[in-house]
C-alpha cells in the first residue's frame, strides 16, 4: 500500500546554510507519528514544505501517491493535507465560529460566492457547530477568538485544520505554550481525532509525543537521524545522545 | 459597527441603513440651492466606497486609486466631447469597462507584492497615467482639461439641467447601486473571505484559499466602481481635469475615508460628507487656511477615534448602553 505522504530526498538550502537534507520519510494511513528534535532541527521547515509554504531546493514530495512538489498551498489542502501552527495563526478578530467556518466554506467549494449571504449557508454553519461542539467549544462559537483563553486558542487551531477534513493532518507543537491546567483538554482532543487520517504532531512534550505516537521520527540538524517505536526511540543511545540528554526515560 | 459578513450573524438590512438615503432624499426636497455640491458629495461616497472594499475589507493599501476614478472620467469625457458617443448610460458602461480591464491588468501585476512595494507600485500606477493624460493633449486637453462633453438626457428624457435635479438623482440612483452591490459582496462567503485574508493571509492559504485571485477579483470590482464615479464625476461636471488621476487626489480620498471609519460600508458616507462640508464651509469663512481645519479635524480623528467618526458613535452607543440598566 502506497502512504499517504512520502518525501524523497529532500532539501531544503538558504544559501550556503541547509536545514533540510535528504529527508525520505513516510506516512501511512492512520498512522500517529512524532517528529521530534531539538530545536533548530528543521522540523518546522520540513512541515512547511510539507505544505507548500516553503519551496524545497531539491527532493520530491507525494501525497496519495501523486507529485505536488510543484503545487500550491492551496492545491495541497485539497488534495487533503491541513495543519496546524506553532504559533497561534488565527482570525484574531473575527468569532470561533466565522474561524471555523472560513475553511468549511472553502473546502465545499462555496466561499468564493458573491450573492447570497454568508450567514444563508445553512450547511457551513450547522457543520462548524458540530465541530465546535466535539471539541467542546461550542459555548464559545460567538466569542472573538482574541477573547478566549490561550488554551482555548489552541484548539481553534486545531478546530479549523479539522473543518476542511484532512487525510493528513500535521500538528506543530499544539501544546506549546499551554498551561498545564488546560492541555489535558488539547491531550484528550488530540486522542479523539478521526482514526482514519493519519496525523504527523511535532512536539518537545515527550508525555504528548510517547502518549500519543505510533511511530517517532527523530530530526537533527536537518537530517532524520532515527525512525522507530516509542520503546525504540527511547532505548535509543543516539537520541539520548542529541536530544534527550543522557539520563534514560523509564 | 463594523459591517461585514459572517456565517453566524444575518444580512438582514437594519432601519439605520436606510437614514442616509431619507437624508439624501430630503435633501433633495429640502435644499434645492445645495444639489450641485450634493451631486459631488454622492460622487465621492461612491468612490470612497469602492476603496472601502479593497482598503477596508481586503487590506489592500493604495495610494493610486485616483487611476481608476481618472480613466472613468476620462473615457466619459473622450467619449462625449470626441467621438459623439453621448448616451450617458454607454459612457458609464465604458468607463467601467476600460477601468475593470485596468484594475484586472494592473491588480494581476501588483498585488503579488504586498506592504511598501504594493503602496508604491499604485502611486506609479496613476503617475504614469497622469503623465499620458497629460501628453496626450489631443484626446485629454492635458493641463487645459477636457471640456466640450456633450451629455445627452437620461433614457433620451430626462437633461442635465443647471440647477442640478438631474444629476443630483442620477448620482444618489448610481450610487445605490454601488452600495447595494457592495453591502451584497461585503455579506457574501467572498466578503467573508477577504476579512479572512486582511485578517491573516498565512491562515487562508492554509485553509486552502486561493489569495491572490481573490485579492484580484476585488481590485477589479472595486476599480469599476470607481471608473463608475470618474464618469460621474465628467458628466455632472461636464469637464475633466489633470487633477482626478492626482496623487493629492488619492490620498484625499484616503483622508475621507480614514476620518468616516475604515471597513464599515457607512464610514464611505459619512467620511466625504463631513470632509466635503467642512471644506465647503471653511473655505467660505477661511479662504486661505481652510485646510488647517481639515487637518485638524484628521488629527482629532485619528489620535481619539482610530475607527473614524462612526467608531465615535460606535464607542458612544456602547457606552449608553452599558450604562442603561
């Protein structure tokens, strides 16, 4: 069975500094992968070439089998891929519900419409409540997103990568920031994502990462250094090595 | 309040909105010896409307808009003085149509830049055009302006007349289409949209939204409209002038819109109302500092209501409300 996403070879150069090399990597369907690494890995790059935000210098990139190396963002988020940022990239001043429904409406094809009004489409807002609802934000569908709490925040992230019903879906760091009276909700969010899309969460919380994970990726200095299981990763001398120190996790 | 579309908040129009069509109406009955500066006024609203779209809606920054409202006017004015073509609805619909293929060949080049290179590249824009207006003095009139328009009655029935009834109500009729089609785009998923991407364009390419073509489609719209106000503006007047595809012209325009409120549909109403009133007015009582009042009036604006004079009341309606039991 061919992954729904596989990179081949590739790079990423800013002039003479590379911070992406030669990364072959897959992912199968439903599969829950960690890419983990210390900071300035290249994990971040790697996602957004992943998406299309950045252009690779060189390498391939396969989603469901097909080439989009040369494809837009927005082509990508068809075809399946939504991610989520590292940094909060929300629609500060508009509701959660309006947030959520900007990528609904786009992937029903609707939000291009010119006539009727937004608030006619039934269907796009019935579909954001239910979202809304699962992740239990439903009380909050008409608060401005920069009134909500961080935490809250972060799931709003999450909510619109949801909407637009991806096959992959790539999570940077969801957790970051979070206080840790809130993540337990993003944690229990994050477990009750849809089995079927495959889901690649980049994260320095090691409980989130071997909770959560399958498969570990392990990136340094632009490289994937090792792949395996969670036991395998964290019986692995090179990775106590670069990232997690040299005390072992038990 | 801010007017824009949302997926969770109705279209429906409010009773407030019909006020400044009652006051335009009443105007009209009211104060007949004002209809000539009325007739400019609606001009205005129009153009600062269609700035609204892109500045307010879609957070594209010009300081070239004047390009659009200049071709407008120009190619009303060509027409009725140079090729006998005096239908003035044609001469709309050229206008249009020559400011649409502008703004859809121009928006297709700049708007992939964005920032200080955008802002620019619209000055260079009405500069250049500017510059052909005037070397073409054949077509133009160049530093003389463009007179001679001949503008024949409205549907063959009803003439431009002196005291200005006719153009008053063609313009208030012109100018209820714009904003019927604007508060329609501006409530439609593709006005939702452009909030989206004003508000954060990294998020809308990451939902999958084609930016830039929308950024383009709405240059386009609103360049038409403002080609629509430039033959307006010729066929009210019945002269053209250098002075519409100016860059003092563009930012006057901006000045308007800023002091209205950006982003609210109203504020391109309210905004050359009070700016053309007050300069009216001060230019009776001060001939020559009259634009000391105006920059005042900006500067009060702008450090004690970012949101213009409707985020004043805005701020006002809140408070008593707050207040109100």
């Amino acid at each position: 069975m061919s992954p729904v996403l596989e990179t081949r070879q590739l790079c990423k150069k800013f002039g003479a500094l590379t911070v992406a090399e030669n990364i072959d990597f897959r992912l199968e369907a439903g599969e829950r992968r960690a890419l983990i690494g210390p900071n300035g890995a290249g994990k971040t790059t790697f996602v957004n070439m992943l998406t299309g935000r950045i252009v690779p210098s060189s390498g391939r990139i396969f989603l469901g089998g097909d080439d989009v190396t040369e494809q837009a963002q927005a082509a990508r988020v068809k075809r399946g891929l939504g991610r989520t940022f590292q940094i909060n990239t929300l629609f500060r001043d508009l509701t959660v519900l309006d947030n959520v429904a900007l990528g609904i409406a786009e992937r029903r094809g609707v939000a291009g419409r010119l006539w009727r009004p937004a608030s006619a489409y039934d269907e796009v807002r019935a579909e954001s409540e239910v979202l809304l609802a699962a992740l239990d934000l439903a009380v909050d569908a008409g608060s401005r997103v920069l009134d909500l709490p961080y935490g809250k925040q972060r799931l709003v992230e999450i909510a619109i990568a949801l909407g637009l019903k991806p096959r992959v879906l790539l999570l940077d760091e969801p957790a970051a920031g979070v206080p840790s009276v809130e993540s337990g909700r993003i944690l229990q969010a994050l477990d009750s994502l849809p089995g079927d899309i495959a889901i690649l969460i980049i994260e320095h919380d090691m409980d989130v990462v071997f909770r959560f994970a399958h498969r570990i990726t392990v990136m340094v200095q632009g490289e994937v250094l090792v792949e395996g299981t969670p036991d395998e990763i964290a019986g692995d001398r090179r990775v106590h090595q670069v990232y997690l120190g040299e005390s072992r996790r038990d | 309040m801010s007017r824009r579309g949302s997926y969770g908040v109705g279209a429906r129009i409010g009773w407030l909105e019909w006020l400044p069509w009652v006051a335009a109406l009443a105007v009209f009955i009211a104060l007949p010896q004002y209809l000539p500066l009325g007739a400019r006024i609606l001009v205005y609203i129009l153009f600062a409307l269609s700035l609204d779209l892109i500045l307010g809606y879609a957070g594209i920054i010009t300081l070239g808009h004047s390009a659009f409202f200049g071709l407008g006017a120009y190619v009303a004015g060509i027409l009725g003085a140079k090729l006998g073509i005096t239908d003035p609805l044609l001469q709309m619909a050229a206008a249009a149509a020559a400011a649409a293929l502008l703004g859809v060949v121009t928006g297709t080049v700049i708007l992939r830049t964005k920032g200080l290179t955008l802002l620019m590249l619209t000055l260079a824009i009405t500069t250049i055009l500017l510059e052909v207006a005037n070397k073409a003095t054949g077509l133009t009139g160049g530093a003389d302006g463009l007179s001679g328009i001949v503008v024949a009655p409205i549907f063959g029935q009803f003439r431009f007349d002196m005291f200005g009834k006719t153009a008053y109500l063609y313009c208030l009729l012109a100018l209820f289409a714009g904003w019927w089609v604007t508060r329609r785009i501006v409530y439609s998923p593709f006005g939702t949209s452009l909030v989206g991407i004003r508000e954060n364009a990294v998020r809308m390419h990451a939902v999958g939204a084609p930016v830039y073509f929308r950024l383009v489609a709405v240059y386009t719209i609103s360049a038409t409209m403002a080609g629509c106000a430039g033959a307006l503006l010729t066929q009210t007047n019945q002269f053209v002038g250098l002075n519409v595809l100016s860059f003092e012209f563009a930012g006057e325009l901006l000045v308007m819109l800023v002091l209205g409120g950006v982003g609210r549909i109203y504020g391109a109403f309210a905004g050359p109302l009070v700016y053309m009133i007050a300069q009216d007015q001060l230019a009776k009582q001060f001939p020559e500092y009259w634009y000391f009042g105006i920059g005042l009036l900006l500067v009060a604006v702008v450090m004690f209501a970012r949101g213009g004079l409707l985020g004043i009341l805005d701020l006002a309606v809140s408070r008593m409300r707050r207040a109100s039991p």
